[in-house]
C-alpha cells in the first residue's frame, strides 16, 4: 500500500495513477484488504498486466475501475450522507 502512494506522488496525472488511486482506496479504507480473497486480487494483476503498456484514454480508466468493481472490489468506500431536512427550493432570507 505504500508503494500506491508513492506511485500517486510521483505519476500523480498518469491515467493509470487513478486505477491504482481507486484500487487502494478499496483496499485501505478500514482495512478492507484482508476482506479480499486471493482470486480476486489475482484478477487485479491480470487488468493491471494488460494496462501497464497501454496508452490509457479516460474511457479505459473509467472500464478497468469498474472492472474493478466487478471483481468485488467497493472502489468507492467513502459514504456520503445527505441532511434531507434541508429545503433546497426555499430563497435564502
């Protein structure tokens, strides 16, 4: 894990930064990497074997995270909540 932050340091607009940028956070966020099994993070070296020699376009970034996804991995671990007691149509006085 340390090693993806200093990839994110050092490459930090590389396309592929961001894949590894949305892995980690699966994966260090409450330390869910032990949760994980070994096929899955199997799978993640294949996508990443295939992405390392590529010229990566947005839209490439945008599959190999959702890959990510499909492989079980929650790549957006940080919940939002919202107050739905605030009343977005009324003027502000």
């Amino acid at each position: 894990m340390r090693t993806l932050r200093t990839i994110r340091d050092q490459f930090p607009f590389e396309p592929l930064t961001e894949v590894l940028m949305a892995f980690y956070d699966a994966i260090a966020f409450q330390n869910r990497w032990i949760d994980y099994q070994a096929n899955q993070y199997k799978e993640v070296c294949n996508l990443l074997t295939t992405l390392v020699d590529s010229q990566l376009s947005n839209e490439d970034v945008e599959q190999a995270i959702l890959r990510l996804e499909d492989f079980g991995f929650d790549t957006l671990p940080f919940g939002i909540e919202f107050n739905s007691g605030i009343e977005l149509d009324k003027d502000e006085n």
